[in-house]
C-alpha cells in the first residue's frame, strides 16, 4: 500500500475487531494523532474557521491538506488500519499537529520509526556504575532513576528529604509512591497538578520500552489502583521531563521548595539523575 494513494475503495470497520485494535500499536498512533488533532483550533494553523463545526479540533481533511497527504489514508492512520507510514509523512504530521518535542518523539516511537530530524546517537562508554556512585558526591538530594522509574542509588539528603519512599524499607518506584501511597499526597504540594504532569512524563518515556513486561507490569498495576493515573494516562498528555520548582510538605521541615534539574547520561537515556537545589 503506497504511502499517500490508499488502496481504492472505503473500508468498513468490524466490530468484533474493534477490541483487539485497542491494543495495537496502530490503534495507539491513531488515536494518540486524533487527541491532538482534536485539541487545534484552525486559527491556530492559519485556516479560517469556517461553519459551525460539529466536533472540536480540525477537521481530518485539515490535517490531509496541511499534511499533503490524501484525506482517505489519514482517515486510515487515525482509525488505527495497518497502513505504511513513512518518516516523511509522520514528520509532516508533527509539524501540522504542532507537536511539542517530546509530543514529536512519542508519535515516532508508537509508529515505530525513526524521526528524520533526530541526529546520530553518538558513540561512548557506558558507566552505570560511576553513575549511581555520583549521589553520594551531591550535596543536595540526589537520585538514580531506572526505566521503570525505581531508585537505583540515593543520598542521605533525599533520604531525609523523601520520607515514605527512600527513608525506609519502602518500595523504591516513584510513581507508585505518588499514586498509591498516602504519604505521596502529602508531602507533594499540588499533588494533582505534579502527578497529571508525571503520567504525562511517564508516556513520553516509556514509550521506547513499553511492551517491555516490567514497564507493562507497571502501568498495568497503576491503572488498576489509581483511578487518577487511568484518567491522566487516558489524556494523551505526553511531557518531555523538565526541571523546575517542586515544594513539598516535609513533616519535620515544613513547606520546603527546590529546583529540579534531571540529567541523562550518554547512551542509557532510560536512566534519570535528579537532583534537586534548595530555594
């Protein structure tokens, strides 16, 4: 099937099918790129807006147009059919949905491709090891995180600072702490806010691994026991991880505020070392 010249004819869904394209990968691209299609207003990509529109967002014949592709093997993408999609044509579609750069990257990996703009990974030696020995150089609170988001090494510092997750014998995954555990919801101030954005996190990331069976495990537990984590995972969101003010209600220290910076190593971008600076 040629990328934009569908076969002719308009196919028809099958509704016994419809669950098991749920789980595709091509049902995700399809309904990852209908999300954000949905969320753009024509003004915002220069079209006039036209009639009174019975669904929100841009219309798919939008997209086609600024996409230069046919209308009907758009439809096809977003329906999650098993047609090709090349880099061009995912490339163009980024740029036409104004895709942010983690947004960008998360639709590469769900189609399985290799985003044209993204330079060569360069070569160099790898040194976990010296990684996890770096936290306890910080003299602030510092932590390895794997791709599962489980410390891997920490300091004294967030020890004392994380109490409920790296204080004790506690389970050591970060997002299980912030969506299960009580104590996660008090000591992050604004926890809704904070954990909308790690979920949104966790999609971008994990998306390079996420039929791996641990990172599937994962996300198949949290959306069991946290009715919050299904409805943000459900959003689309998807955040490149950033830095930034994080406050916390510490029950010894009172309302204490950081600056987050997160730092990946060369060539193991599934391992995270945060530290955090005090205000």
């Amino acid at each position: 099937m040629s990328l934009d010249t569908p076969a002719s004819g308009t196919p028809t869904a099958d509704p016994g099918t419809a669950k098991t394209l749920e789980a595709t990968p091509a049902r995700a691209l399809g309904e990852f790129i209908r999300a954000h299609r949905e969320r753009l207003s024509p003004q915002e990509v220069g079209l006039p807006p036209g009639p009174r529109r019975r669904t929100p967002g841009l219309r798919r014949e939008e997209v086609a147009q600024l996409c230069a592709v046919s209308p009907t093997w758009y439809t096809w993408i977003e329906q999650g059919r098993p047609v090709s999609a090349s880099a061009d044509a995912l490339a163009r579609i980024a740029v036409a949905l104004r895709l942010s750069r983690a947004e960008r990257a998360y639709l590469f990996e769900l189609a399985a491709q290799r985003d044209p703009a993204e330079p060569d990974p360069a070569s160099a030696a790898d040194a976990p090891a010296t990684l996890l020995q770096t936290v306890q150089l910080v003299d602030a609170p510092a932590y390895v995180l794997d791709r599962q988001w489980t410390a891997l090494a920490w300091n004294a510092h967030a020890a004392d600072l994380f109490t409920g997750w790296l204080d004790a014998e506690h389970d050591r995954n970060l997002l299980r702490f912030t969506f299960t555990q009580p104590l996660g919801r008090e000591l992050i101030v604004d926890w809704e806010t904070r954990a909308r954005r790690l979920a949104a996190e966790v999609r971008a990331d994990s998306i390079r691994h996420l039929n791996d069976a641990p990172t599937r495990a994962l996300i198949d537990s949290l959306l069991a026991a946290s009715d919050e984590f299904a409805r943000f995972w459900a959003s689309q969101d998807v955040f490149e991880r950033e830095g930034g003010r994080r406050e916390f209600n510490h029950p010894r220290q009172g309302r204490v505020a950081y600056d987050q910076i997160t730092l990946k190593p060369a060539h193991r971008e599934d391992l995270k070392l945060v530290v955090l600076v005090r205000l």
